[in-house]
C-alpha cells in the first residue's frame, strides 16, 4: 500500500476540449489557487496538463494523474488501456486513476493487465474509479491502493443513483479493509460534504463545483429563476 495522499481536498483541475477553460495556462493556475486554498493533492486529465501543472506548483503536491480516451465500443473512457498507461507512467503525476469497474475495456484489455504494468513499470500509486461495491472488492483484490466513488451513477448499473451516496461510502468503508476509500462525485454544497465526511470518508475530491465556472453559474442561475419572487419579476416586465 503506497500512501501518497494525505486526509483531505483533493481538487480535480480539468478541462475537455469543448469547454471555456480549456488551453493555455489556466489549468495550472487553476491548480496553483487550489493549493494556496489548502487541497492535499490535485486530479489532472491528459499529461500535457499533468506536467504542466507539476511544474507551477512545484512539485509541492501529489497528482492524480489519469487520460480520457473514448473507444467505439466501450463504455470505459478513464486511463482505458495500456497506451494512456504507458503515458501515465512517464508523466509527472504520483497516482494514477483508471477506470475498474467491470464493464469491457477496448480491445478486451483487463485491469488486471494495466494494474500489473503500473507495478512493473513504476513506484507510482493507483487509484481504482469504481461504481459498485462489486468493482471496489474487485478492485482491492487486484491490489490498488485508493478506491474511488468516481463512477457511481455514470454506469448503466448505477444510472440515476443520487450522488453523493452516503451509504454506499459506509458499505465501502465497512467492506474495502486494505485500500483507501476516497469520495468524488456530485460534492456540489457543504451540505453534501458533511455527508460524506459524516460517513467516515477522510479523502474528498470534488471538481466541477470549484473549477467548472459554467457549472456554477448555472446551479445560480437556476436557482434565482425558481425563486418565486424572480418569477413574480418576470411576470410583470
């Protein structure tokens, strides 16, 4: 067991392609703001802004690092296979995520195949993004040492689950004995996060509520218009 993350915020710093954020430096600042805020760590799509990153904070703080790669067939998208491994494995990040649940990889690749590659291959950690608890004692006996909520209502197993699940980090908790259990996933208010912590979960990422701007101007934006003195407003202009 590779214990790199200490208790607390990690924040997830990404950007997809058809998103405002997305080029330049504003990833690296954006993970430079989190860790002058106080996060543990960061989670970093693609190694561009991986090592980008690493380089602006120095170093100072560990890195989730992972690849989201899509392959007509499979429904996985996180680290899929052994080429984003490979890359993962050269980058600067200290952890490397994938997906391990139990749906089928691009061209029949196994997690067992990519978790042996990391171990081989490097002294970094990994990070199991799981969905069911199936995954997560799958995920532990093939010896990963973080387990993450990450996939939890983004399967077609768990499709429509409302996240965070407290529960389901309890079960987790109560079940996964020598990996560490993280929470990601819907954390949108400080209502959410006392659930979790409330469940005995210490390792917290939580992204589009801090590094989405869209996002959260759209949780604001819908809520002033289901105010009702808002919709009285517009009643009369």
């Amino acid at each position: 067991m590779k214990h790199v993350l200490t208790k607390g915020l990690v924040v997830s710093c990404q950007a997809l392609r058809d998103e405002p954020l997305y080029g330049g430096d504003t990833i690296p600042k954006m993970a430079n703001a989190a860790k002058q805020g106080g996060a543990v760590g960061i989670r970093a799509n693609t190694v561009r802004d991986i090592n980008a990153i690493h380089r602006h904070i120095n170093g100072e703080l560990p890195i989730i690092g992972l690849i989201k790669r899509e392959y007509f067939g499979s429904p996985v998208y996180i680290t899929p296979t052994l080429k984003e491994v490979k890359a993962l494995v050269h980058s600067r990040c200290e952890i490397i995520a994938l997906d391990a649940t139990l749906r089928p990889r691009p061209g029949g690749t196994t997690v067992k195949e990519l978790v042996d590659y990391i171990r081989e291959n490097s002294e970094k950690a990994i990070m199991a993004d799981i969905a069911t608890l199936d995954d997560a004692l799958a995920a532990e006996a093939l010896g990963f040492d973080y387990i993450s909520t990450t996939m939890r209502s983004y399967t077609e197993e768990t499709k429509g689950m409302k996240i965070p699940d407290a529960a389901f980090c309890r079960t987790l908790l109560e079940n996964v004995k020598n990996a560490v259990v993280v929470a990601e996933g819907g954390i949108v208010s400080l209502e959410d996060l006392a659930s979790v912590l409330d469940a005995g979960v210490k390792h917290i990422i939580i992204g589009g509520a801090i590094t989405r701007p869209q996002n959260i101007t759209r949780r604001f934006v819908e809520a002033i218009e289901a105010h009702s003195v808002f919709r009285e407003t517009a009643a009369t202009d």
